[in-house]
C-alpha cells in the first residue's frame, strides 16, 4: 500500500510544524508544534485534529522549540498513549520548555480573566502545566544515527541539523520508501552548534524555508551587537532583549561575555537573565559537552556574564533599577511571558532600547516592533514605543537560502519529490523556485491540510 503525508501545520507558514505519515493501518506524527504569530493561526491551536489523538501510533521530534514540540501536552491530554521519540537533547530541552509553556498559558489566561480583556469568559489555557508534566514520561530518548522503529517494520535514523542543543533531521523508511524531514537547519558557522549532518539519501523530501528568501550578513553577532551596547550604555538606557530561551539567550550571552573579555563594551553593564526557561537550559550546556562548540571556560564564562533572574518578585524588582543595564528576557517574538512586562515598562522612553533576535514570525509582537510601528499592544492595551529598536540580522539560527541549497546539495542523488515547508509563502516559494531552476528536482509548497503522496 502507498505511504502518504498530511501537513496539519508547517505548512505555507513558520509554525504549528505537524506531519502526519501514513501507511496501511499505522500513523507517525513528525512533529507536534503550536501554531505562533497570527491569531487565526494561533485559533488553529484550539481546533480538533482530522485524526484522533489514540489513532496516532508514535511521535518522533526534530527538536525542542515549541512550534515543534509545544502540541503534545494537548495531544496527550487528548488521548495519545504511545512514546514521543527525540535526541538526548531534545528530550532534556522539553522537560524545561513544556511545563514552562503550560505555566505561562496559565498564568495568560489568569491575567485576562483578572483584567478582563479576553473575549472568552473565562479565558482558559489550553494545557496547563500539570498537562505538560503528565506527557514528559511519554518522550523516550534515541541515539543520534543510530537506527530504532518507532512502529514495527517503521525504521528512524536522527542525524544532527545543528540550530539548537538536540536538534536533529529524521529519515523514516517505511515500505520501501525514504523519506526525510530535515527540522530546522542550523547555520554551518553558527558561534554554539555544529553544522548540520550531509542530506542522507531520501526519496521525498521535506525541507525548511524560513529564510528561504534571504541571506545572512557577513558580520557576526559580535559586531553587529557592540554599538548597539556602546550607544546604550552612553546615554544610560535599558535594553530589553525578547531573546529564545533555547539557543539565542546562550548565543547573545556567550557574544556579550566575550565582548565584555575583549573590552568592547563596558566591563560593569549589568546584564540579567529574566526567565527560567532560559537559565535552565543555560546549565544544559554544561550537561552535554561535545554536542556544541564552546569548551568548558567559554561555558563558565557564559553561565557567568549575567545576574540569574528566578523568582517572579525579583523579575519585579528589575522596574525600580536604572539603566544602563541590558535585560534578556522569553520570548523571543514577544508573544508572552516577562518580557511583556518588561517592554510595558520600558518601550515608552526613547533613551532605551528594544534588541530582537531572530525570525520575527508575521502576526507577534516582535514582527509589530520591526515594522517600525509606534504602538504595540500587550496586556490588552497600545503601549507606546519610543525606544530604539535593533534587529539583529545575525544572531538567526537558521540557514539562510544560500545554505539550505548548500545542504540540499549534499544529497548523493535526486528525490523524487521535495516538499517546502516551515517557512511564509514569499520565503518558501523563493526556495521551491531555486531548487526547481538550480538543482531541477521536482519541488512544491504543499497547503495546510494537504495529503500528498512520499
């Protein structure tokens, strides 16, 4: 029997990565993400999928970040009972992420209901931490290239895709045919991972594209963060950082420490690390040394750039200090948590300054401020924006177009068929056309929805 694919996220836009494969009577999800940015996007979270939950077999994750991971609390909440596969790394990155996402959805829903600005009464998360809990007993670990089935006769191999501690390609084999998700692929010159593993050999398949229209600059983060910090700390500001708690809060600490070692930027600028999330997965490194670049001082040197900021009263306490001081703070598309408070405080005084990190997906707060707007909403009210706004073009830890046909490149010999997803229409179209005309391999953007032959 044929072996087909559903996209139920990921597909024609940058979030809610799902991908339902099936073949005879079994289904794998790869992938289990909440969809981000845009409402009606973010509405879908809360929409049944076309397969019940106990109908789903297994999960195998490509990594840890939510719009790939952050789905399972409710599926599991809903009725899965199998295992989620992942690497060590994505594994010990959920067990930080997934409680941390059903907390802040609760204390979301506890804000709106005290406030009252939401439009449902009450306002409800839709998993609570509990939730999140209850399915990390579920995500089994897998050694990187080393083959298990998930399902009898269905056959795995993880391969390393850089972007993030655990981050991995998967290659499913099942009835006959090879198919192969690549995640998100990290940069081959990223200051914190290695670069991603050659393209195994696939008959289909499925590529990110988030910046599939695009090309990094040639200056690293370092010299593109210290005038930003050198201007900052001249006329006294408070920078607000939106940073990833996964991967972009340890890469701007680890371009600070080094920046500060070097004298580039002022020795005494008070740095702080609002977010649990963050802090924790900062100690990651520690754990899984070799399966990133830095050595054990660059690790300490991290770990100790900046004041630890754990408890909701010490967060507070951050409104009463003056600049200069620089506060890095989840999320990194300002979608939620501290950081909201944070720019509440903060965006209205044009001696600050807002620094945003990476993709700001179409419909978040972080894309609103990039836009140049001089309001954005938080907490249900406009809050006016004064400060300076830095977008960093280079702290991405995703390829660039130029290094996905890089990686696309690496494959020994043609597939058959290339799905381009994980990215918005303008960025994965831009792919689909280069691989077409470059490589001329049959590639498509499959609609959210859409099943497809593998």
């Amino acid at each position: 029997m044929s072996v087909n694919i559903t996209f139920l996220g990921g597909a024609d836009t940058v979030t809610g990565s799902k991908y339902l494969v099936r073949h005879a009577d079994r289904c794998l999800l790869v992938d289990c993400g909440l969809f981000q940015g845009y409402k009606q996007l973010r509405l879908r979270n809360w929409n049944p999928l076309p397969i019940a939950p106990d109908q789903v077999d297994a999960v195998v994750l490509t990594h840890a970040h939510l719009d790939h991971s952050g789905y399972l609390p409710l599926l599991v909440k809903e009725g899965f009972t199998g295992h989620a596969y992942a690497s060590p790394g994505t594994q010990a990155l959920c067990k930080i992420l997934l409680p941390d996402s059903g907390h802040l959805q609760e204390e979301d829903a506890a804000f709106a209901n005290r406030h009252g600005f939401s439009q449902h009464v009450p306002a409800l998360p839709l998993y609570t931490r509990q939730d999140a809990l209850d399915c990390l007993p579920l995500i089994k670990a897998v050694p990187v290239r080393t083959a298990f089935q998930p399902i009898p006769d269905w056959r795995v191999t993880l391969s390393s895709a850089g972007h993030i501690l655990g981050a991995s390609s998967v290659l499913l084999e099942v009835a006959g045919r090879r198919i192969l998700f690549s995640g998100d692929l990290g940069r081959p010159d990223d200051s914190l991972m290695y670069p991603p593993d050659p393209a195994p050999m696939a008959d289909t398949l499925l590529v990110e594209s988030t910046y599939g229209n695009r090309r990094h600059p040639a200056e690293n983060l370092q010299a593109e963060l210290a005038p930003a910090l050198q201007r900052l700390a001249k006329r006294g500001g408070v920078a607000v950082v939106p940073v990833f708690a996964v991967g972009r809060a340890q890469a701007l600490l680890h371009a600070i420490a080094q920046l500060k070692a070097q004298g580039k930027i002022p020795r005494s600028l008070p740095i702080f690390l609002d977010s649990p999330m963050a802090i924790h997965t900062t100690h990651l490194l520690e754990q899984h040394m070799g399966e990133h670049r830095l050595n054990a001082h660059e690790v300490q040197a991290l770990v100790h750039c900046a004041t630890m900021i754990n408890s909701t009263d010490e967060s507070k306490a951050l409104a009463s200090r003056h600049g200069p001081m620089v506060i890095l703070s989840a999320s990194g598309m300002a979608t939620g948590g501290r950081v909201l408070h944070h720019l509440e405080h903060h965006a209205g005084n044009h001696r600050n300054m807002v620094i945003l990190t990476g993709f700001q997906a179409p419909g978040t707060r972080g894309a609103t401020l990039a836009s140049g707007a001089k309001s954005v909403r938080i907490h249900g009210r406009d809050v006016e924006v004064n400060a300076e706004i830095v977008q960093l073009e280079s702290a991405s830890a995703h390829a660039d177009g130029e290094q996905l046909m890089q990686w696309l490149r690496t494959l020994k010999r043609a597939p058959d068929q290339v799905y381009v997803i994980h990215g918005d229409m303008e960025a994965s179209d831009a792919l689909r056309g280069r691989i077409q005309h470059e490589l001329g391999w049959r590639a498509l953007v499959p609609e959210h929805g859409a099943t497809w032959p593998c």
